[in-house]
C-alpha cells in the first residue's frame, strides 16, 4: 500500500511539473518578439521597395497602381440597371499606393467599393456624398483609436484621402463591384465640391494635388 501511495504521488509531482513547463512555455511564446525577417523587415521596407515588388505604376487618381483581378464572370447588356446597363465584370481589385506627394486625387466611381489596409501609414479620407452629407474616416492599422481596416465608399461617392504618419506612405487596395472600367470614372472639379459641400470646404482646398487628366 506505502509503494502505491509513494508511485500516486510521484505521478502526480511530474504531471504538476509538466504543466508548469507547458504554461510557461506558453507564456514565453506570447511575449516573444517577431522573429527577424517578418515585422523586422516590414518595418524596414521603403517606398521604393514595395513599389518595385509589387510593380506598382503611376495613376490618375490613386498614386500608384497595379490592377490585381477583373472577374471573367461578366454581367450581360441589360443584366444591370444604369449606369451599368451596358455590362460589366463582376467584379475588380488593384493595389494601391500613396504618398504625400500622391495622394488619392478629388474623384469618384459609379460603382461601389471597398478600401484595404495593408501596410505602412494611416490615410485620412474625405467623402462627400451624393445626398449632399460628408464622412471623415481613418483607414489604418490602429483599431484602438478608431481606424478602419476596411472603409466602404458607396457608389457615386466623390472623395480623396492623404498620407497621416512618419513613414510616409501607404499600401492598401481597392475591390469594387460591378468591375471597373474607364466610364466609370470621374474626376472632381474643387469648386463645383466647394459649392455643394461648403461645410468641407476648406478640406477640399487642403487636398492640393488635383487630379491628373
């Protein structure tokens, strides 16, 4: 009986031991800092390398750019009340790149899409919409003080956004739906805006780069 107590307690000592290994081994690894060659080397990544990487090229209205997806899903003539009626893909995405120097110019789209945050610096976004009221939003990595990862901008939407941070620059992307093509695209005029939204109206003017015809 003595044998069998002393072989229980034995037991459970290294069961107790083993547990505490494992928890602390936990621990550490929650605390552990990013091995190098991942947040270490995001972090030391320039504009100019990602923009190469990624083969990003210069756009008329969002920075830099490279288209990533068209659908070959496409709807039909008719499949799509207007300003769609004569067909689209279903659906499209690009990267999108900006600096302080190119920012996302005063613009807007017919159709409906949504913004990506993926690396690098927040963007402030002014959006003035078609019912005559305006957004500010943050589209960035800190969840805490209120930005967004994803920001919808509804169709017809006219907006810009700029660079707001120490690196200075930003990496996200654009899906939209229905696809876009060119038609779809229109660039703002800053006064017309200034006239339909006065109250952002000295937002307006503080975008200063103008959209490239």
């Amino acid at each position: 009986m003595t044998q069998l107590v002393n072989g229980r307690r034995r037991f459970i000592q290294r069961m107790a031991m083993l547990g505490a290994a494992l928890s602390g081994g936990a621990a550490k690894a929650q605390t552990a800092p990013a091995t190098p060659g991942t947040g270490a080397m995001i972090n030391d990544m320039t504009f100019e390398d990602v923009r190469q990487l990624l083969d990003l090229t210069p756009n008329a209205t969002c920075g830099y750019v490279r288209v990533t997806f068209i659908s070959k899903h496409k709807i039909a003539a008719g499949g799509m009340a207007a300003p769609f009626a004569d067909g689209r893909p279903a659906g499209s995405a690009l990267y999108f790149m900006l600096t302080p120097e190119e920012p996302v110019k005063l613009h807007r789209i017919r159709n409906d899409q949504l913004y990506h945050y993926y690396l690098g610096d927040p963007i402030e976004v002014l959006m003035m919409l078609e019912d005559g009221s305006t957004q500010h939003h943050i589209v960035g990595p800190d969840l805490r003080k209120g930005h967004k990862v994803q920001l919808l901008i509804p169709g017809g939407t006219f907006h810009t956004a700029r660079v707001i941070g120490a690196r200075r620059w930003f990496l996200g992307a654009s899906t939209e739906w229905p696809g876009v093509e060119p038609a779809d695209v229109e660039l703002g005029n800053a006064d017309a805006l200034v006239a339909k939204y006065p109250n952002v109206a000295a937002e307006i003017r503080s975008f200063p780069v103008p959209a490239r015809p």
